[in-house]
C-alpha cells in the first residue's frame, strides 16, 4: 500500500491574474510490479501508437515527458477497426510533463447497449506529434 507518491503544485500568473491553489500530495496504490514501460519513444507525425503491452494490471500512473524543444504532441485513442480515425482529447506542449492515471479500462470500448466489449478489444492509447517527429518518454505502470 502507498508505494507511490505523487506532489503537485500549480502557479497562474499573468497581468492581474494571480492564481495558486493549494498544493495537493497523496499516496497511491500499485498492485502489479510492471513498469516503467515503454521509455522513450518517438511519436511521428502520422502517429505512434503507445505499446502498453508489458504491464499486466491497468490502471497504474503514467508519467509523459514531451522532450522536444519545438513541436507538441497530441494524444488520445484509435481504434483499429476504425483505420485513419483517431480521438485526440489532450496536448503536451514542447518541454512540459504531465502525470496521469491511465483508465483500469484501456482497451475497452463502450457501447450505447449494456455493458462493455472485453479489455483489449478495441481503443489504443496513441500520440501525434505536431510539426515533426518528437521524442517523448513514457514511463507507465501497473494499477
């Protein structure tokens, strides 16, 4: 229990704005032994999907570094049933990291009937790069 622990802290400056909350600490938990998994990669500008295959407990934290001094990186979802679609829903700017938590449901696929298609059946976890090619480090882990 508590073998992970995570620090935040955010400061909004900018003309009359003067934004800080509180910073935020909290233990997590992680119940496989997997990661950090893949490292770096590079993310093309017709897309990378982001192999996730050595970890066997979804669900872990997910570190994204973008180490490129120019060009960001949009990520998201494919689904390969779906070729040349793709859902992007965050960016990460040249230089900047971000931690998250990836879903204990990647892979899954909703549907508009009951329940979910299996764990593996559909969505990748997939990045485009913006104006070259960029070499981001990815560090995942077990949930």
């Amino acid at each position: 229990m508590n073998e992970i622990y995570i620090q935040n802290f955010t400061r909004i400056v900018k003309g009359l704005l003067n934004y800080s909350p509180p910073p935020t600490q909290f233990y997590a938990n992680m119940a496989g032994y997997k990661g950090p998994t893949p490292g770096s990669i590079t993310v093309t500008t017709a897309g990378t999907t982001v192999n996730l295959s050595q970890l066997t407990t979804p669900g872990g934290i997910c570190i994204l570094w973008n180490t490129d001094p120019v060009n960001y990186v949009e990520y998201g979802i494919i689904d390969p049933a779906f070729p040349g679609k793709w859902d992007p829903f965050l960016e990460i700017l040249p230089g900047e990291s971000y931690q998250h938590r990836l879903s204990r449901r990647l892979g899954s696929q909703e549907s508009t009937g009951t329940g979910t298609h299996p764990i593996g059946s559909g969505v990748l976890f997939h990045m485009k790069a913006v104006g070259g090619p960029v070499d981001m480090i990815v560090f995942a882990f077990d949930g």
